[in-house]
C-alpha cells in the first residue's frame, strides 16, 4: 500500500452532534468517498435539514470529485445520516455502504418501532464482508470489522488511515458506550487491542469528538490521533490496561448514561440508509405512567 498515492482528506465537524465527517479522495483520480455524513434535524420543531450535507456537496464541486461510496461505519444513535440525500443530490451514483451485520440492527429496531419491514428492503447499496476490499480510484480501501460499541460496527483502512467511527475516542475522550443492544464491552476491549495493534504512524479518524476543555483540557475538536498517541494516552485503553478492568468501569458507567438526545429519530431513519419513514412521520416512545 505504500506505494499508493496519499489521500486526501477533508475532515467536517458537525457541532450540534460533536460528529465528524469526512470526505476523502484519490488525488490521482479525483475518486471519493463521504464516512457518516450528518443531516441537522431540530427535535423542537421536527424540521429535518441539509445545511452540513451541502456543505459537502460544495466542497465536492469545488475540489472536481466524483463520490463513488457513501460510507456509514454502523447505524448511529446520535444523528440522522445524510447518505440518502447526498445519493440523490449527486445524480443516485455512489453507493450506499455499511457492514454486513446491519440487517440483525435492522430486525431490532424495526420491531420496536413497528417499521414495515419492505421499507428497508435495498436500503443500504453496498453491505460488506469483513475484511473486504474496494477501490477509491487507485486507492485501495479495505472494510474492518470494529464491534463493542454496536454489533455492526465497522471501520474503513485507507492507505495508512483507519476512520473507526464511534470504536474509539481520542486520548482524552476514551471510549464509547457500550449498552445499546448488540454492543458489548468485552468486544469493545478487543476491537481497541486491534485496533492500537495497527502500525504506531496510522492515524485514527474518530467519529465523534467531544473535548475536555477547561483550564488544562483543549478546546477544540480534533479529527484524529495516531496509533502511538492511543497506545500511550488514551485515558480508558492505554497500553497495560486489563480487560477485565476496563469492562468493569465500562458496565458502571453506561448504566449511569441517559439516552442521547436523537436517539429514536436518528435509529428510524438510519436503519432505513438515510430515508424518511413512508408516512413521514417518527415514532417516539413515551415512558411513565400507564394512562
């Protein structure tokens, strides 16, 4: 792989989810991917809107690429994905993309929010093997299997980058929950051992940043770390931390997490790859007393 050319990349924070999104590119080629694009949704007002996306899509004309694959790295909890959109923005070419173990995610969450199951029949263009590899022009991009965090997580290896979406956190963030259904934490230990086993210089693309601040913590979000910085820093997964440990803590403290705030709008549109539900209405359970 050395002797591919470099990609480029753009990393996009999206600030009202603390989501980062990036389009990357052969510069060879002009070939492009786009990992976990955002759509911005106003739970006050239920107004879905594409303000983030279409920054990307300038950014796209701009730069001359041409976008082959919209990748997802697993079903988020957090935000409303913005493949679909920029799918039919851009002429239905590029392919939606994620892990192969979506459809078990799917068959959850179509049951808890009684979602007719032909509405996410072909959703998704693309669902991946472990370990599958593609093209991104002359680059070659290979899929890594990441869960813990959820079941169908996955990350994509490009040139001497790994984009690990929600698996793992810059140093001083950590890691991710682990107590949505399918996730795991024994997992989560094992996918990071895998992942801090990657080459000291590889840089690890996160999906979320949500920095520390304060008098000693930085301010500002920060798209990725390298391998060895993860290795000597990362404030759950350094190196000599035990398993056993680590799921522990892990276990204490989800069970003292609430729900992120877009949590069911976010899983009924993303398990349907970035579609609105056919009646265009979302579902929100209601919890408490029995009327």
């Amino acid at each position: 792989m050395s002797s591919q050319p470099k990609p480029v990349i753009h990393p996009l924070f999206h600030s009202p989810t603390s989501t980062y999104q990036y389009l990357l590119a052969d510069p060879t080629t002009l070939s492009a991917v786009i990992i976990d694009p955002v759509l911005d949704f106003d739970p006050s007002t239920g107004t879905i809107s594409s303000s983030s996306a279409d920054a990307i899509l300038g950014l796209v004309r701009n730069e001359g690429y041409t976008v082959t694959h919209l990748l997802e790295t697993h079903a988020h909890a957090d935000h409303l994905t913005a493949a679909y959109y920029l799918k039919q923005q851009l002429g239905g070419k590029p392919k939606i993309c994620i892990g192969k173990r979506i459809t078990k995610v799917q068959t959850t969450f179509a049951e808890k929010y009684a979602v007719n199951k032909k509405e996410l029949e072909g959703v998704f263009d693309v669902l991946w093997e472990d370990d599958e590899v593609f093209q991104v022009g002359e680059l070659e991009a290979r899929v890594m299997w990441l869960p813990g965090h959820t079941e169908d997580h996955v990350g994509y290896v490009i040139g001497e980058n790994i984009f690990t979406g929600d698996s793992i956190f810059n140093p001083d963030v950590g890691s991710a929950r682990c107590d949505f259904p399918g996730g795991d934490a024994h997992q989560l230990f094992q996918t990071s051992q895998a992942l801090l086993s990657l080459p000291p210089h590889y840089k690890i693309y996160t999906g979320h940043d949500y920095p520390p601040g304060g008098d000693s913590g930085r301010a500002a979000p920060l798209p990725y770390t390298t391998v060895l910085e993860q290795q000597r820093l990362n404030k759950h997964l350094k190196e000599g931390t035990l398993e056993e440990e680590f799921v522990a803590w892990r276990k204490e403290r989800d069970g003292g997490l609430g729900e992120p705030r877009l949590l069911h709008q976010a899983l009924q549109v993303n398990i349907r790859g970035g579609r609105l539900p056919a009646d265009g209405f979302l579902k929100v359970p209601v919890k408490g007393v029995k009327l």
